[in-house]
C-alpha cells in the first residue's frame, strides 16, 4: 500500500504530493475544501500543506485548492469516467485503489422521491487513508472463542474508535485459522467497501484466505446472496444499521452461520433503543464495547449472553 | 513490337492507379464501419457492466484485430499503471496511430474521438449519448459515402483506362 495515495493525484500534481504521500503510514486524512487551505491529520496532529508541499501548523502559509483543482481530481479518481462511480457518488463516497475511501460533498440532486440521486458541485474531499492494522484483534480472539468455538460476536463504538479495523483482522484471523479456532469460511458483506476496500472487485485489504467478499451490495441482500451462493461458516457485516439487517442476520444464524458485526453505539443501551431490548442480546453470544481513551482506542468490556464477562474499567 | 508493349505497361499503370482508387474509397466506408462497431461495443460496456472507459477499453480490445487490438489493450494497460495522464492523452496516443493506417480521413478520426473529448458525466445516460452522437455522425458519412460509391468506383476504374490512353495518344 505504499505510496498508492499519490495514484489518487494527477500527473500534474504528483510532484507537489509526493512529500506526503512519502509519509503515507502517518497520515489518517486529507481534508479538500474548495478555496479553504489542505488539510492533513497525522498522527493525530491537524496540518497545513504549505505551497512546496511540505507540512506547516501555520495556517497562514497553507495552500488553497481550488474547485477546479477538486473536479481535476474526480475525474482522476473515476478514471475519467465519472458515470461509472454514479452509485458511489450518491452514497457520497468512493473506494480506490490501495483501500482508501474518498468522501465528497457538495450539493446534492434529489430525485422525485426525495432519494438522492446524485452529487453535483462538489467542494469538499475527505481522503481517508486505509491503515490495515494486522494483529488488532489478538487481545479479542479469546473471548469470542468458547471451546473452540466462535461465538456470534458484536463489536459496537462510537465513530473513530476503530471498530471496522477491528472486525477486518478479526474476520482475517477466522478465516485464516488461529490458536483458538480452525479456519473458517467467512463471507463478507461489505456494503460500504470498507472491511475489504475491494477495488474491481479484489479486496485491497487482507482478509483472509477463506474469505469470500460482495462488494457494494445492500447488505440486506448481501447476506441473502452469499448465503445461497457461498455456503459461509460466518457472515461478517460492518455498521449494523436497522431492523431489516438484523432479520437478515438472525436468518443466518439460524441457517447455522456464526456472526460478525460491528455497530455504532455508546453501549448496549443505545442498541437496546433502536433494536429493542433483548433483540439483539438474542442473536449475539458475544458483545463488545470500545472506547477511546487518551487519544487510543480499546476495549472496554465485553458481554456474554448479557453478563458483563471482562470489563477493562 | 516495342511500343505495344509501352502501351501496354501504360494502360495497366493507369487501370491500376484506377482499380487503387477505388479500393480506396470502399476501404474508408468499411474502415468508418469498424469505427461504428467499436463505439458500438464501447457502448454496450457501459450500458450492461458500468465500465470505466480504460475497462471498456481492455473488454473490447479481445474482439478487435491487428493494430486496432494492440492500441486498445495498450490503453487499458497504462489506464491500470496509473501514471497519472488523462483518459483523453492516453487514448489519443494510443488509438490516433493505429487509426492512421487505415484509409480513413483526419475528419473521421476526429468524430470517432469526440466521445474522449468531453467527460465528467456523473450520468451514463449522457455518456452513452455521447457516443451514440459519434456513432450517429460517423453512419450518417459512411452512408452519404455509400450513396455515390458504386459511380465513383466505376468512374475511377474509367477515368484510370482513360487516362492511359490519352497518355499513348500523346506520345504516339
């Protein structure tokens, strides 16, 4: 994944990228606003891009972008064939190559039923920097294992906290077979692109061997679909969102496939508000809460069946 | 003896220069043809698979020949390199040369890449237009060449026979 942010970028405006891109495993992210200074987030410090390229704090000597400047670069991105990225655009953001995620924003069009059917004048670019933390569910293996045996496992946080790193090597290290369990087959919906970040399909992070991913795909539908098609031992979602998804999910389970997810959240409490109480503690052995303390993420408890088994606090 | 034989050799130059002639204007009809088919194609890969057009690019090439082939997996190939120049640079660069060894004239290619030219639909629908437009202009010569076709071959097959005998004439 080395240097692949600096592909993002023009012929043209590689030379003036190519200092950051030199220190891509530091960055998390690149904020474009139309005629608003670049903005870097490194290791946790929020940068300026000054006009040689090079990282300032002073906002004074930051370089501006211009929209003409952000509509060269989605072109770019879309390989010249914007159309191609519709249904990206509409959710407001695209996957690239090496993992990464773009988020744009602008105005949006919307459709006669109130759906968002595209986003035009686009002013505002979020590049967010893939980091694949391999080994960042070693410390979680043991509880979500019983036996031998993995456990219907839900990891919930708040945003930031690292929750989809967390299931992707988690979901690499099922797959792939660990001290506490056998390889498994796992199936990925990755609705978002983002456990995976497949690009053409090829997932861009390693998920495993035994891994089989469908890209962009509701994950509603998703699950059904590899369900039929992939015979999966585990099904793996990121950002349990609604009802439907969770109906989806309890499906599985009860075709015998163990389950993966990740959803945002504060705690149980705000699960058990939007799913309804004891729903979800129904379906997953196993519930992990996250938290991010002094600038790093870890975690906080885990519950089984309910019982708070492990509390860090 | 010997000036029958001039004669000869002067009325076969002539009549080849003719029968040259014709070819080709019927080679610039079929070659505006295989524009037609690629944009077709073209065309197809974007309605059914969504394809970027660097994809498209590859996909079609398989059912291409020659040097037509060669440059459109070329395009493909540096499009997957990523070495960060345009769609429009690349293809250009690629395709222009392989277009100009056949008996195609520089208003035709330029029609054919119009489609390049103008991109950032965020709509397929308005993509796929403009490559219907190409597809439209490039039919529209091909038919209007096709109408007086069958006259032109005959008359430059003609004037060629024509043209040798007035040439022994003079020098007899």
């Amino acid at each position: 994944m080395e240097n692949t942010i600096l592909q993002l970028f023009p012929a043209q405006r590689r030379d003036f990228w190519k200092r950051i891109a030199a220190c891509q495993k530091e960055i998390r992210e690149i904020r474009l606003r139309a005629d608003r200074p670049i903005i870097i987030y490194r290791l946790g410090e929020e940068l300026f891009l000054d006009r040689e390229g090079n990282l300032t704090d002073k906002a004074g000597d930051a370089m501006f972008v211009s929209r003409g400047e952000l509509d060269e670069l989605l072109e770019h991105i879309c390989h010249y064939s914007v159309y191609a990225y519709e249904e990206e655009l509409r959710q407001g953001f695209l996957t690239v190559a090496g993992g990464h995620r773009v988020g744009v924003a602008g105005q949006a069009v919307l459709n006669g039923d109130g759906k968002v059917r595209t986003v035009k004048n686009i002013s505002f670019m979020n590049i967010r920097v893939a980091h694949e933390v391999k080994g960042a569910a070693d410390g979680l293996l043991p509880e979500v294992y019983e036996n031998g045996r993995l456990m219907n496992s839900l990891i919930v946080s708040p945003p930031g906290c690292g929750k989809t790193t967390l299931l992707r090597d988690l979901v690499r290290q099922v797959s792939d077979g660990n001290r506490y369990g056998r390889g498994m087959t796992v199936a990925v919906a990755d609705e978002r692109s983002e456990i995976a970040g497949a690009y053409g399909g090829k997932p861009q992070n390693d998920v495993g061997m035994r891994t089989d991913v469908l890209d962009a795909c509701p994950k509603e539908v998703a699950m059904m679909m590899l369900l039929r098609s992939m015979t999966p031992e585990v099904i793996a979602i990121d950002e349990l969102g609604n009802s439907g998804e969770l109906e989806a999910l309890r499906r599985a389970a009860a075709c015998g496939c163990k389950i993966l997810a990740t959803a945002h959240g504060d705690g149980t409490e705000d699960l058990g508000t939007r799913f309804g109480r004891g729903e979800f503690e129904q379906l997953f052995q196993r519930v992990v809460l996250l938290e991010r303390k002094n600038g790093s993420c870890r975690i906080r408890e885990v519950r089984r069946g309910g019982e708070i088994s492990c509390s860090r606090e | 003896m010997l000036k029958g034989i001039a004669c000869c050799m002067i009325i076969a130059g002539s009549l080849g220069m003719g029968v040259w002639y014709k070819n080709e204007f019927t080679g610039r009809i079929r070659a505006i043809r295989m524009l037609r088919t690629i944009l077709i194609l073209l065309e197809g890969e974007i309605r059914y698979g969504r394809d970027t057009l660097s994809e498209c690019c590859g996909h079609i090439a398989i059912r291409l020949k020659g040097e037509c082939q060669t440059a459109f997996e070329q395009v493909a190939e540096r499009m997957r390199q990523n070495g960060g120049e345009s769609f429009e640079r690349i293809f250009r660069s690629s395709v222009e040369p392989a277009l100009k060894g056949l008996p195609l004239k520089q208003e035709d290619i330029e029609d054919f890449f119009r489609f390049v030219g103008t991109y950032g639909f965020a709509d397929s629908s308005l993509q796929l237009r403009l490559l219907e437009q190409s597809r439209e202009q490039l039919e529209a010569r091909a038919e209007e060449l096709s109408a007086g076709n069958g006259e032109r071959c005959r008359m430059a097959v003609s004037l060629g026979a024509m043209g040798g005998f007035l040439i022994i004439l003079v020098l007899w």
